[in-house]
C-alpha cells in the first residue's frame, strides 16, 4: 500500500491554478493592454466529443461524434485607463457597428489569436493552448456608490473555433498568424541524410 512519501513523490507539489498567463491578439489592428498581468481570471479551454447511438441488433454502438469547443472567458480587472475595455469595444464595434448593421474590417479580421499558459512554480510554461476566438460578449461593469475597497472588472467570452496545444500532434504548433509563431518541423534527434553530392546532418532544434 502506498505511503505518504509515495503520494509526496508522484504529486510533486501539484499544479497552482494561480500561476498562468493570458495573451490575445486579433487582427482587427487593436491592440490589448499588458493581458499578462490585468487578466485577473480565466479557463484552460474546453472540448466535446460528443457520442450517438447506431443500433445494432438490439444493442446500441457508441460512435464518436464530431469534436465542438467551449466557450472561452476572459475577466479583466479594469485599468485606470479603460485600454483593455476600449479595446474590446473597439474590436467588436469593428465587427459589428453600434448604430448601423455594418463591418468595417474584411471577415477574416473578425477573428484572433488567444493563448492560454498553465506556468510551473519556477515560472516556465507547463502547457500552452493558442485558440482561434471570436468576441462574442463584453459584460456590463456594475457600479454602485456604496460598493468600498474593490476596484472594476469585466467579463468577455470568446467563441473558440479551434484551439491547439504546443507541442501534441503535427496540428499543435502556433496558430498561423499569431505573434511569436513560426512554421515547419523541430527536430529532436539529429539526423544523418545521405546522397550521392555529400553528407547532411541535422542537429536537434533545428527548423526546416
């Protein structure tokens, strides 16, 4: 039966859910304010897989559905200088005017970049999720005369088209895009290629 050093070995102190970092980018020419340190709270997405029924036989099989993605939420502590809030209303107004039902930026620049980081104790990043968003709502900030040592914050949820995960799979690497990204292969081994004009080799690292 497993001991108490057991259970200290394997938990490793855990994993503290105060320990994260928070980046959004779009391509609606806004730019956000320090997201880094005035995202005050959010979630590592959410995924379905959903399962239907196809009978058989008087029995029922399980087949896997087609993957959806959840909702994103975001909850910014508001700074004194309203840039994360202005920004938001700027980008969706961009998408949606407030007085007439009309967009002032091509479809494909309705969309950004959101990248969510669990960091470990020391401060690296532990997982890393880059998610494809659109803003879909920006939360009323509630005022009120009595209310005393608290300062504003605000919600937003984002739609997730899809998101990704760095370093899973050949569709995990950065979204296309985003600030930061970059495309082809890390390789991590070297490997010795051979043909008839010489010898390559390709040392771990290193981008194709």
């Amino acid at each position: 039966m497993a001991n108490i050093n057991d259970f200290k070995a394997t938990f490793a102190g855990g994993v503290r859910p105060n320990l994260f970092r928070v980046n959004i980018y779009n391509t609606a020419g806004i730019q956000l304010y320090k997201t880094e340190m005035l995202v005050k709270a959010t979630s590592l997405p959410g995924q379905t897989v959903p399962a239907f029924d196809v009978p058989y036989r008087g029995r029922q099989l399980k087949v896997a559905g087609d993957r959806t993605f959840d909702d994103w939420t975001v909850t910014f502590l508001n700074d004194a200088g309203w840039q994360n809030r202005n920004a938001m209303e700027r980008w969706m107004q961009s998408i949606s005017a407030f007085s007439q039902n009309v967009s002032s930026i091509p479809f494909s620049n309705h969309y950004g970049t959101a990248i969510a980081t669990q960091l470990t104790r020391g401060g690296t990043p532990l997982r890393t999720y880059r998610m494809d968003v659109l803003p879909t709502a920006l939360n009323a900030i509630e005022v009120d005369s009595s209310t005393n040592d608290s300062v504003e914050e605000f919600e937003v949820t984002f739609a997730v088209n899809y998101f990704t995960i760095d370093g899973l799979g050949t569709d995990a690497g950065a979204v296309s895009g985003s600030p930061g990204s970059s495309g082809g292969t890390s390789v991590s081994g070297s490997i010795a290629i051979t043909n008839e004009i010489g010898n390559l080799t390709i040392a771990a690292g290193t981008i194709l």
